[in-house]
C-alpha cells in the first residue's frame, strides 16, 4: 500500500497521444504534500526485435530514425504506438511492416515493462519476430525519418559495447532477446 493518494487532478495539456496531469497529493498522515505532481498519461507501446535469415545466421531489422528530443540519429528497434482498441501483438506486426517493409509469420512476446514509472503509466510490449521477409514499401507517417539497417546478430554485443544503441526501450528489448535465446525469460505480473 502506497503512502501517497491522488486529491485531486487536473489535466494541463491534451493531445490525441499525451494528456499532461497536475496532481493534488495526501501524504500519509492526509497531509497535502507543499508541491504538485506532474504525470504524463499516453497509449502504450510496442517495439520488435526483428530477425532475419536462417537460426545461426540471423540479422536484426533496426531502424535509424530521427529523434525530436536529442535532435540525433538514433538505432534503434522497430515501435510505435498500441493504437485504442488494437491488441499489442498486432501494432506491433503493423509498427514493424510500416516502418521496415517486413513481416513475420513466427511471433513471440517477450515481456513488458513501464517505460518511466516515475512519470508515466503506460506500458512497453516487446516481441520478437524470426523468419523476418520484406514484403512491402516502408509507409513511414508524416512525423517519421527512417532508414532500415540489417546488423547481423552475431554483431549485437559488440554494437552493444561499442554504445552505438542509446534508446533505454530498445536496449531492455535486446536485453530479454538476449535472455531468451538463453532460455531464460523474465517473469512477473
């Protein structure tokens, strides 16, 4: 049980992704705390590990997009956005043809986690995707700069520590690949 319990909310700032919220909040003695909490509520999240070729000779599709935060380039793993009423599993065969051109027949999830508990409430599906083929033009959205590059798989941990991925979301989804062809998966609710 929490010692902290929402007053009162108000949202600041909405958008058809993101709604900005100022929080009221009771200690535990009922008090209010001397300042508000501010939260960021959105849809969640999807993102793939996608591989190609043959089991011991597999790539991995990655993307190299533009990021309106950092103003860089940055490698990253195919995702987007669980549109409403969409199952994970399925934005994420949307997000991985839209923004690569390749589908998948062999699917698998493999875990999920809160992208910023601190300041958001949605969640990250992650799956991985093998047998990867191109089968389309990429339909990047408006707002989108990407290009897709093949790393082969054997090439990850050094990609790794050569630090050339800096995404937290990506790397917690190459991380549980990385566990699961090791045949650990990580458990939880």
């Amino acid at each position: 049980m929490s010692r902290f319990r929402r007053a009162q909310t108000s949202a600041l700032f909405e958008s058809s992704w993101l709604t900005l919220s100022k929080h009221a909040v009771l200690g535990e003695s009922g008090e209010p705390l001397p300042f508000p909490i501010y939260t960021l509520d959105m849809g969640d999240w999807v993102n793939v590990v996608a591989l190609t070729g043959a089991p011991g000779d597999e790539s991995i599709v990655f993307v190299r997009q533009h990021r309106f935060g950092t103003q860089s380039r940055s490698l990253e793993i195919p995702g987007g956005l669980v549109d409403a009423g969409e199952a994970p599993l399925r934005a994420a065969q949307r997000e991985l043809e839209e923004e690569t051109g390749y589908t998948s027949g062999e699917w698998s999830a493999l875990s999920w986690s809160f992208p910023n508990p601190a300041l958001q409430s949605n969640k990250l599906y992650m799956f991985v995707a093998r047998g990867c083929e191109r089968t389309s033009a990429v339909q990047l959205d408006p707002l989108e700069d990407c290009e897709v590059e093949l790393v082969a798989y054997r090439e990850l941990p050094t990609l790794l520590a050569r630090g050339e991925i800096r995404h937290a979301l990506v790397l917690v989804a190459l991380y549980e690949l990385l566990l699961a062809d090791r045949g650990l998966k990580v458990s939880g609710p």
